[in-house]
C-alpha cells in the first residue's frame, strides 16, 4: 500500500501531515511517495529533511500541478492499493486500516470519506467554521456526508491500484477538481465511488481573504471546464453560485435604472448570510467572528460564482 502526496508550497505543513501517517497502525506493507513541485517556501529541502516512520521516497513534479504530481507519486508507487493524502489534511489515526478494509469488503474502486475544516486560530478559524457549514460548503456528501454508500465524489480516496491504472490517473489538464473528474470517470466505467462517513480527515483551511477568493475563483474556473468535458457529470448544488452571481448583477442593473426591487435579491441573500453565521454561535462565539463568517460565506459564494462564469483557468 503506497500513500502519495503532492506537495507544493507547503513547508509549513509538510510534516504535521507525515507525522499523521507516522501515527498509523497498518498491518500490512506501507510506503511514501512525495512528488515535490517547484515551491517558493523551501517545501523541496523540507521534504529532503522530512521524517516519517514509514519508508519514503521523494519524486519531483517538475510541471507543479497536483494531478501531475499525484500521477508522478503514482508511477513511483509499488503498493496495489494508492491512498491519496494532501500537505493540509491530517490523518486520523486508524484511517489507513479503514479505508482499505473497507476497499476490500465493497470491491469500489475509491473509498474516500469527509473533510473537516479546522482552523488553527484568527482567520482561519473562522474560515473553518464558515466551510463547515451546510450554507458555506454546500451539501456535497465528502462534506456532509453520515450514511455510507456509493457517491459521486469524495475527499481524498483510497484507490485500487489498477481500477485507477484503467481509468487513466488523474488529468494533468487539470489544475482543480482533478478529483471530481478522475471519480465521474471511474463511475463512467461503472466501478463504484465508495463514502465511508466514519473516514474524517481535518483538513486546514486559507488563512487570508486573498488566498480564499483565489481558491474559491479557481475552483469555479476548473468546474466549468469539467462540466464542459463532461456536460452528464453536472449537480444541482453546482450551478448555485453562478446564479447567485447573476442574480446580483440583475440586482444592481435594476438599482441603477431607478428600480427599488433590485434590492430584494441582494437584501435576501445578506439576510441568509448573518442567519447563517449567527447560527455558529457555538463555534465562533464571538460576534465579530460572526461577522466574518458572514463575510466569509460571501467571499467562498461569489468567488465561485464569478470564476465558473468569467474566470479564466490558469495553467502551470
């Protein structure tokens, strides 16, 4: 069994996440690939110098995406069964284990499970809060998911190593949502996307408005060119944000000729946000972290939004 890693610009995090996979309790054979990108933060003599309990190898991934880093760590890989891991999530212990029992008992071809934002203090904090909410991250099953079964996405997977071979790896066209678009084709082939809702991963979130605008932008940018490769693989919850966005332009089209019903939208849809942020309560105790959640959730919305109508993707 291999875990791979793509790792890029993320020195900071590089070792917190080998430190999770160190923690494992697997009984079988277990190795590590990471493929290093260029990074600007020292991430390649980090993961030089990084420590791990399990035996470990570092690739290079000179094109800097992470679906060519993944497939690079892929090649590299001697396991029959790949586990997905990003620099940002950390591994509870036993998921290893889980995850690929759970493989073995459904006979899926990935078996991934839900993501949960946790913010380590100030913004990113309330990031956290803000994306773990149903109104923030949406409905998505690797993020709301409790019932186990097949889906159509999850949060990092487990992969059968030749299921994952057939379908090709992960398209290195693609710089976001190379995840969504490897499990839509594997289903395509009608193997099976597996959640395990007992697989929670922590996961940590931006920590400026800038890198969250950015990331959300580029998330809505990349979605467009995969419903456009593969119109069949599109969801309701996908097309939210888009029209919150055209609606707001409406809106504001209508305020600047004169006419006072352009305000119900956007009145509506701040209106949901505060709802939605005093609702955090428990977890931002503080109404200014109230304030910024509503603040975030409108960042992450029209970010999206605006990336999936107008943004260009950006390519490595």
């Amino acid at each position: 069994m291999t875990v791979v890693i793509p790792a890029r610009n993320c020195a900071r995090e590089l070792q917190g996440c080998l430190d999770a996979i160190s923690a494992q309790a697997y009984s079988g054979s277990l190795e590590v690939v990471i493929a290093v990108a260029p990074s600007t933060d020292g991430t390649e003599q980090t993961a030089a110098k990084a420590i791990c309990s399990w035996p470990t190898q570092v690739v290079a991934n000179p094109a800097g995406t992470t679906s060519a880093g993944l497939n690079a760590a892929i090649q590299a890989a001697r396991g029959e069964v790949i586990v997905r891991v990003d620099a940002q999530s950390r591994l509870p212990g036993g998921y290893v284990e889980r995850a690929v029992a759970t493989l073995t008992r459904t006979g899926a071809a990935n078996v991934g499970g839900v993501q949960r934002p946790v913010g380590q203090s100030g913004l990113s904090r309330v990031i956290a809060a803000a994306m773990s909410s149903g109104f923030g991250g949406g409905p998505a099953h690797f993020r709301r998911g409790r019932r186990e079964g097949p889906v159509d996405t999850v949060y990092l997977g487990a992969f059968d190593g030749e299921a994952l071979a057939v379908a090709g790896g992960f398209d290195e066209s693609l710089e976001r949502n190379q995840d969504y678009e490897l499990n839509w084709r594997l289903r395509e082939q009608s193997r099976v996307v597996w959640l395990d809702p007992t697989l929670v991963v922590d996961y940590l979130p931006r920590s400026s408005w800038g890198d969250l605008a950015r990331q959300y932008f580029d998330y809505g940018a990349w979605k467009r060119v995969v419903i456009g490769r593969h119109p069949r693989s599109v969801q309701p919850r996908q097309l939210a944000a888009p029209a919150l966005v055209c609606g707001l332009v409406l809106s504001a089209i209508e305020l600047v000729r004169g006419r006072s019903r352009g305000v119900l939208m956007p009145a509506a849809y701040l209106g949901s946000c505060a709802v939605a942020a005093l609702r955090l309560g428990r977890s931002l105790p503080a109404f200014g972290d109230r304030l910024r959640a509503a603040a975030a959730f409108a960042v992450m919305h029209l970010a999206w939004g605006t990336g999936f109508l107008v943004g260009k993707p950006r390519s490595r």
